[in-house]
C-alpha cells in the first residue's frame, strides 16, 4: 500500500463518509479523498502538521489536497483557504531571474520519466525566499495496465525556510574557522620542534631534548582532543550518540577526575566533594560521565575562582507518567558567577565565557567553545537535563542529572 500523507484539516472524514468538497472556482468543486477505511498498517499513516518540514501535495489536476502547518507559517496562508485551488495559483514560485517556475519547469506536462527536483531556492510573490524540492507520484503502470507516459497523480512539494539554511551555512562556517585556528597552533609546534630536532639532534642536550619532544606530546594531545571533540558535535547533530550502560559510582569517576587534575598540577584544596546519602544504583555510560564531569570541572576551574566543590546527591527525574530514581551532580566554584542573561547561551556551540575569577585564571586558554555545548549533548544522551544557574555562596553552578538507568537499558 502507498504510505499516505494526511492533513488533519483537509482529509478527515467528514459525516456520512462522504469526501470533504472546496469550491475553488466559480461552478468548480475538488473532491478529496477522506482517509482509508478499514485498518491501516502501522506507519502507513502520515499526518502533515507533524511534519517538520512545509508539504503541501497536489492532485492529478494541480489542485491542493494537503497544505500543512509549516507550509503555512512559511507563506502566511490560511489551510483552509488554499485547500482545492490550484497550487499554481498559490504558490506563484520564481526563480532568481523573475521566471515563473511553473512554466519552465511544466510539471504536470513535462518529461514523463521525471521523478524529482532537487531542492532549490525560489521567491514568492512577496519577495520570500523559500528552499522548494518537488517529488512527483505517478500512475503506477503494473496496476493499471496502461502503456505509454505515466501521468502524474500526485505533486509532491517540500518547503524549507531559507533562514534555516543560512544559520546552518553560518555554523558550518564558523566551526571550519575555529577548527582551523585552534589546529594551526599545535600543528605549527609539532612541525617546528620536530625539524629542529631532525637538523640538529647533536646540538642538543638530553634535557633540552624531552622538554622539546614533552611539547610535541602536549601538543599532539591537544589536537586529538580538537578531533574527538568535533566527532562528538557530529554525533550530536545527527542524533547517533550511543550509551553503553554499565554500573557506574559517579562519587569515585568525580575522585579520579579531582586526582587527575591534582597530578596535572592543580593544588589539592582547590577541590571538594561532598556526597550525600541514599544514592540509587547507576547504569550510565563510564566514558561519558567522565567527559561530563571532566569538562565541567575544567570550565570550573579555568572560568571560575576559589574552591570547586562537586556535591552528588540522589534525585528525582520526572516523566511523563511517572517519576524515576535518578542522581544529580553540582560543580560549583566561588567566581563572578554567569549573568541571567548569558545563561541561555553557555550551552551553545562556540560559546566562550570570560574567566570569572580574575587573574587567577588568565594562564589557562580559551578553549574551542565546544565543551559545554558537548557535555549537555551526553546528559540529554542519557535522558537527563542540564542547567546553569548561581551557587548557594555566589559563582557559577552547573547542574545535571541523569536517570539511573538499569542493566537492561
């Protein structure tokens, strides 16, 4: 069976089972096809105001059976208005040259092998800007026994606002540029200080030797750390992060990530945890938490000031129909703290807050923007919520938290 795509306002049943009639033209009435009655297979019903793109779909004879929701937010027309009349009336598309799309294009009387047009930009009447791909149903030969051109039965109409693609455009942009800059430095290192040492091995002493080859590591480091972090934006966007359960005791991942940065130099009472009772048993991702409790903490300490204090407590996520055990995290610290009017944006990509303690964090640099933008991808990964928010004694909290999960999950 064909998958069917439903307008709730232009295909529902009306009484009776007769078909919804719109007059279109003066002694002209379209007919339009209520849904199918009996069962309908699982998936094989599509409503169109559920769809995140503008759809609207046109008969044999190029009259608008289905106009949904975004289609009408894009052009500022009524559904109800539209139904019936002819989508070339309508939808008056024209290219950047001013020729009617229409015409040249020729739908309904064009090649009888077309399929599809590939998405493009078109204008309206009124000067818009729509990105507009076409998809054509034709009759289907082997149920019709008819020889010869396949006319078309349905017109297919995709509708994107063209705002979408210029942020889209904007953001693919700025991460080519910020990738760029921050592989430039290491990279120009690496190749500095291995040429040296490749010229002029003998000129140096054993000391001078690790300190220049102890660079080379840093540095590599730091741009295998720029890759995992972009493979990580492109999970995000596209949806396949993956979590591998297993148990966790979030308290000692926060003890190891404290203990590492104490090894990397940091002083020891720069850092607390508390941890309160009654934490449920935790099925999470280890590598994640870690990465969530690793980039707070680094955002902490390099943008904040004084003690960071990371409290874990038992927590409550609610649902839809119930509610479950979860655990939440707090990393705090005793800076500036982050205006109300900034914290929507810190968990966008790029985002770079100026350090909030002063010069006790000025050594440490600025980052790629894309920590905090990550981390609230992994927590909403595991089903869990992020926030920001202003600490009990003043600064910076960042709070998570995340349903405990089971084996099974």
């Amino acid at each position: 069976m064909d998958e069917l795509i439903s307008s709730r306002a232009s295909t529902a049943p009306q009484p009776g089972g007769t078909p919804a009639n719109t007059d279109t033209a003066p002694g002209q009435v379209s007919g339009v096809s209520p849904l199918p009655e009996g069962p309908v297979p699982i998936g094989s019903l599509v409503f169109a105001d559920e769809l995140p793109d503008g759809i609207v779909v046109a008969d044999e004879a190029g009259r608008i059976i289905v106009f949904n929701r975004v289609a009408a937010r894009l052009t500022g027309l009524d559904p109800a208005e539209v139904t019936g009349k002819f989508v070339f009336d309508v939808l008056p598309l024209r290219d950047s040259e001013g020729r009617d799309w229409w015409v040249y294009a020729d739908p309904y009387h064009g090649l009888p092998t077309r399929t599809r047009h590939p998405e493009r930009s078109l204008y309206l009447a009124d000067g818009t800007e729509i990105l507009v791909s076409v998809g054509y149903v034709r009759e289907d030969r082997a149920k019709s026994g008819a020889r010869g051109p396949r006319p078309v039965r349905r017109l297919v109409i995709s509708l994107r606002g063209a705002k979408q693609r210029e942020r889209l455009e904007r953001s693919r942009a700025e991460l080519v540029s910020t990738v760029a800059h921050e592989l430039r430095s290491p990279l120009t290192s690496v190749k500095g200080f291995t040429a040296t040492l490749l010229n002029k091995w003998g000129r140096f002493t054993d000391d001078q030797k690790r300190v220049m080859l102890e660079t080379v590591n840093a540095d590599a480091d730091r741009v295998t750390r720029l890759i995992t972090e972009l493979l990580d934006v492109s999970r995000i966007e596209s949806g396949r992060m993956e979590v591998h359960r297993q148990l966790v005791d979030v308290p000692d991942r926060a003890r190891k990530i404290v203990a590492g940065r104490v090894a990397a130099g940091d002083a020891e009472d720069r850092f607390r945890l508390e941890v309160l009772d009654g934490l449920p048993e935790t099925w999470l991702d280890a590598d994640k938490i870690d990465q969530i409790l690793g980039n707070l903490v680094e955002n902490a300490v390099r943008h904040g000031a004084g003690i960071v204090t990371i409290v874990v407590e038992p927590a409550c996520l609610e649902g839809e129909d119930e509610k479950s055990d979860a655990v939440a995290v707090s990393v705090r610290d005793q800076g500036e703290g982050i205006s109300p009017d900034v914290a929507p944006r810190v968990f966008r990509q790029f985002w770079r807050g100026k350090p909030r303690g002063g010069s006790r964090t000025s050594r440490h640099g600025g980052g790629t923007g894309l920590g905090l933008y990550i981390v609230k991808g992994l927590v909403e990964a595991h089903g869990g919520t992020i926030c920001v928010r202003r600490a009990p004694g003043g600064g910076a909290e960042f709070r998570f938290t995340v349903p405990a999960g089971t084996v099974a999950a």
